[in-house]
C-alpha cells in the first residue's frame, strides 16, 4: 500500500514539472511592450543622422544600404572643371645602395600628369564621387590616378613647379560624399607609361566614362605649344647656353663632347639637348666610373584667366638696407621690383622678385610687337582670357668635383590670340 502511494506521488510531481516547462516556453515565445526587440534596436540605429557605408564582406542585405546616387556629369548639377594642370617629365640613373648613390646605365623615367578639379554637386541629392572613377584616356590607353601621397624627389634648391605640386591639395579618398551645393577641390594625379604619351599630350580626363568639358584646356595646349617652342633670345636678349659660366653665351653648345654647360632659359629644344646628350654620353663611361644624372622639365599651366599685372618699387627699401660702408652695391638692372599678377575674383596667382645683385634674371614686355625689358615706369596691365604657363627645368651631371648643375624658372603670360605679353626668368648655375 506504502509502495502505491509514493509511485502516484511521483507521477503527479512529473506533471507539474511538466506543465512548468511548458508555460515557460510559452512566455518565451511572446516579448512584452517594454522590451524592443533586436530588430527594433537595428531600425533606431540606421536612422541616425550619420551614414556610413558597409563594405562588401558585411552581410547586409542591398535594402540597408543607403540611396546614395552616383553622379552622372550634368551641366547646372553635378560638374567638374579643371582650373589648371601639370606636365612633368623626371629621369635619373640612380641606384640606391646601402649607404650611396651611384650612376648606372639604365635611365628610368616616370612621366606624370596632374590636374586641378574644381567638383560640385549644384542639385539637390548627396551624390557619392569615387576618384577611381576619373579616369585618363590617351588614344586606346587608360590611366588610373596613382597613389595620392607619392612624394617627389627633387633638389630642394629647386624651389618652383615641383615645390608647388608639394603644397597642392591633393584628392586622396577614394569615396566622398558630395552634399547638395558642396565643392570639392584638389587634384589627382597620374602616371603615364612613357616620354612619348606624356608629350603628344592627345589626354581626355573622363568621369564614368564621360568626358570633362575641356575647350579651355584646348585652347591652353595651344598656348603652350607657342610658350614651349619660342625662342627666348628675342625676349630676353641671351642665347640660351653658357659654354663656361663665365658669359661665353651661344646659340649652341660649343663643346659637345663636355657636361659643362649651363642654361640661361629654357624652352622645349633646351630641354632636349639636355636629355640627348645624357642619352649619349652615358654608355661612354665604364662601370666603375659612372656619373650621376639626373633631369626634370615640369609645366604647370592655368587657362582662361582675366589678369591684372602690376609692381611694386622697393628701391627705397632696398636703397637704405644697402646704404652702409660695408654694404654691395647692385650691379643688376632691377633694385627690390617685386611683379604681381592677380585674376578677376582677386586672387593672387603669383608673385616673383628678382634678384637686385645678381644679373641672373630678368623680365620683359611686349611693347608695340617689340620686346622691351622691364623698366620701373611699366603701367599696369590688363589681358583678358590669358593662358599662363610656368616652367621649371633642371639637368644635374657629373661625377664627384666635376659635377655641372643648371636651375631655370620661367613664367610666361600669354593673351587670347596667344601672343607672349610677358616673359620672366631665372637662372642658377654651379659646378662643384
């Protein structure tokens, strides 16, 4: 009897254990009002302010990601203008090793251009710009912007067109989000395979395959190709090379067999014999005597600008800063003129000095269809829809005490009919 009423006890304790559980998963499967559910959480986060993007390894689903348009090139919308752009040429035959420099056979290139965007969304939709979406066309080739933040090497003495791609701003993410009525401004570089493709200059910069407008930078090639083809003689009255650094100037290199010679300006034919004769004279040398060389010819050119050209006079200043019994006297044909050019907004594109003790630089006018060479007295000036070009070259070559270093700066002012208005330059020349 004592046995039969502890099994009905057991069975009865089963069932309310039972019956426990049960309820138990039951209230499980129902939340209360008071507590969100994970995906309720979700939904209040996503409609943060804040938008970002998933990569493609997250598992979202296409519906998380945000509307975000991509651009297509609108007048009156979404536009990208180029407000300038470089051409730059380097070459050397350095091999670097553990702890020098030294010359080999091999010349290596890199060919380079760049170009300065203005890009801005006018409507009214945030627009994601990829800048691996410009891309560069020369005839069947296309170029991708290279790694936005190479470094140039370069003499720092060197101080101009490379010096001013250092300070340019450069557009380095490969995603931005472009806000309604929001400018994005820099520039992008690329490298181009070779010295040929570089100057057929034959480029077509394209978003999504749609090309930028670009009848200004036309119409700028044309300009250059007057600046890089003119002889400077006429100008700045100065054949282009010093055969000894000692004013033995010439219309050629007297010496061709000999490095030593030096630059007093430079155009596209000055820049050539430079990089033929290290063609040359390379494979002259033995192994174990090899000289360093290393050449750069940079452009850097601004279209369609409305311009106002004027001076200032520090001859006083500088009068009185070299007025001391120990103080030189300037041999030069300028004293402290400081030359100043500025666009229609206001802006200053440039300014330069020049040297007041050295006759090492110079500027000169067109005048009549004559060039004449600066004169204190010059009015200001005016030019509408100008093209201005800036050149920088340098050639460095040698072996140690026997290595010749020319430097040259030129700033070219060109009008509409691409007439030259104005040409400055500068020079430096060493030996060591």
């Amino acid at each position: 009897m004592k046995k039969l009423s502890i099994i009905c006890l057991l069975v009865v304790v089963i069932i309310l254990i039972s019956g426990c559980i049960d309820g138990e998963k039951t209230n499980s499967k129902t939340p209360t009002s008071s507590q969100p559910s994970i995906n309720e959480t979700s939904k209040e986060t996503s409609a943060s302010p804040s938008i970002s993007i998933p990569s493609p390894s997250d598992n979202y689903s296409s519906a998380a990601v945000p509307d975000i348009s991509q651009p297509k090139l609108i007048p009156g919308e979404f536009e990208i203008n180029i407000t300038s752009y470089y051409f730059v040429y380097l070459r050397d035959n350095h091999e670097i090793h553990e702890y020098t420099t030294k010359g080999a056979f091999d010349l290596v290139e890199k060919n380079y251009v760049m170009y300065n965007l203005s890009i801005k969304n006018n409507g009214t939709n945030t627009l994601n710009f990829s800048i691996n979406k410009l891309q560069l066309h020369a005839g069947d080739q296309v170029f991708t912007p290279t790694d936005p933040g190479m470094i140039f090497q370069y003499p720092k003495a060197w101080r101009y067109v490379l010096s001013e791609i250092e300070k340019e701003n450069r557009l380095n993410n490969t995603l931005s989000l472009l806000h309604p009525n929001q400018t994005l401004k820099g520039f992008v570089i690329y490298r181009v395979d070779n010295y040929t493709t570089l100057f057929n200059r034959s480029f077509s910069l394209r978003y999504n395959t749609t090309p930028i407008p670009s009848t200004f930078v036309e119409k700028s090639l044309e300009a250059l190709t007057v600046a890089e083809q003119f002889d400077y003689s006429i100008a700045f009255k100065t054949p282009p090379y010093d055969n000894n650094m000692w004013k033995d100037y010439s219309y050629y290199p007297t010496k061709p067999e000999s490095h030593n010679v030096w630059a007093n300006w430079v155009n596209r034919t000055v820049f050539e014999y430079y990089k033929k004769y290290d063609e040359i004279s390379l494979p002259k040398n033995k192994p174990g005597n090899m000289p360093l060389t290393t050449i750069a010819y940079a452009v850097k050119v601004i279209p369609e600008q409305d311009l106002t050209i004027f001076h200032t006079n520090h001859s006083i200043d500088y009068e009185e800063r070299n007025s001391g019994p120990y103080s030189k006297k300037s041999e030069g044909k300028y004293k402290g003129t400081q030359l100043y050019v500025v666009n229609d907004t206001g802006e200053e594109l440039f300014n330069k000095s020049i040297e007041p003790l050295l006759d090492d630089s110079g500027l000169a006018i067109l005048d009549n269809q004559i060039y004449r060479p600066f004169s204190e007295n010059m009015p200001q000036m005016l030019i509408k829809n100008a093209t201005i070009v800036h050149f920088s070259f340098y050639s460095i070559y040698g072996s140690s005490f026997d290595t010749r270093f020319t430097f040259n700066n030129q700033d070219i002012i060109l009008d509409e009919q691409h007439n030259i208005i104005l040409a400055r330059y500068d020079h430096y020349k060493l030996v060591s």
